[in-house]
C-alpha cells in the first residue's frame, strides 16, 4: 500500500540516499564541485540531520510504497523545503502527490528552486506554481528562484 506518512529516525539512511543522489543527478552537473558532491555531501552526515526528535525529521514526510521510502518532502510552515522522489522512481506520479499532500495538509504556498533545473521548475509549473522575479543565492554559490502557488 501507498503512503505517506511522518519520517521516522529508521528513515534516516534512505532519505539521505534519497536526497544526495538527486543533488548528485540535478545540481552536479552545474556546478562541477567534486569536493562538495562527493567528499563533503555524503549519507553519514546527511542522515545524521534525521535523528529522533530534530527539526528535520519532525517536519519530512516520505512517500512509503510497501515499506520502500520512494520520495521525500520537507515542509517548514508554509514553505516546500525539500522534495525529491529516487531518480528511478522518478515520472510515476510520486512527486505530484507529496505535492499534493504539502498544499492540502499544510496550505503551503512557497518553495525556492534551483535556478538551473529546468525539469524541476517545469513539475512546480505543472502543478499549480508559478516563477517569482524573487532570487536568492544560498551558500555563496547556488541560485534560487522563488515559485509560488497560485
């Protein structure tokens, strides 16, 4: 059965995975920092962000397909901080409904995205979002676009 439930800390690794492989395949190929993607970004210290009772475990939800943890989302109030389904998994709908669930759950209405990432604007599009003129850099190097609901 198909879920989406709170993450739990048993959760942690393969959100992580989940996580670093998407910066892996949609960030990488942008930026080229090899000591970044694959020295400092790792699943040790990812997962470490989700241990029991940490902000980021309290406010991520993961897309639960019979006990394989397919997506994540990451909400903050009325910000999408974070949404990423594993690549393979990937054009299955997966993303639509933790969309869905974030706006209907939690009346989100916001989320930054990479500037680059043209497919990922492109599902934001899809789904109700619209391109702000709002930009930000965030760490000194990666620019963000804000998309709002409509």
């Amino acid at each position: 059965m198909n879920s989406i439930r709170p993450a739990k800390t048993s959760d942690a690794s393969r959100i992580a995975e989940i996580i670093i492989t998407n910066y892996r395949v949609n960030f990488y190929p942008f930026f080229h920092n090899d000591a970044y993607y694959f020295n400092e970004l790792n699943v040790v210290d990812m997962a470490a962000e989700y241990t029991e009772n940490s902000e980021s475990l309290k406010n991520t939800y993961v897309y639960d397909d019979n006990g394989v943890v397919k997506g994540i989302i990451r909400i903050n109030g009325i910000e999408i901080e974070k949404l990423y389904v594993e690549p393979q998994f990937q054009s299955q709908g997966i993303g639509a409904q933790l969309l869905k669930f974030a706006v209907t759950e939690f009346n989100t209405s916001f989320l930054w995205a990479l500037e680059y990432n043209k497919r990922g604007i492109a599902f934001y599009q899809r789904n109700g979002f619209i391109l702000t003129d709002e930009k930000i850099i965030e760490d000194e190097w990666v620019p963000l676009v804000k998309m709002i609901r409509l």
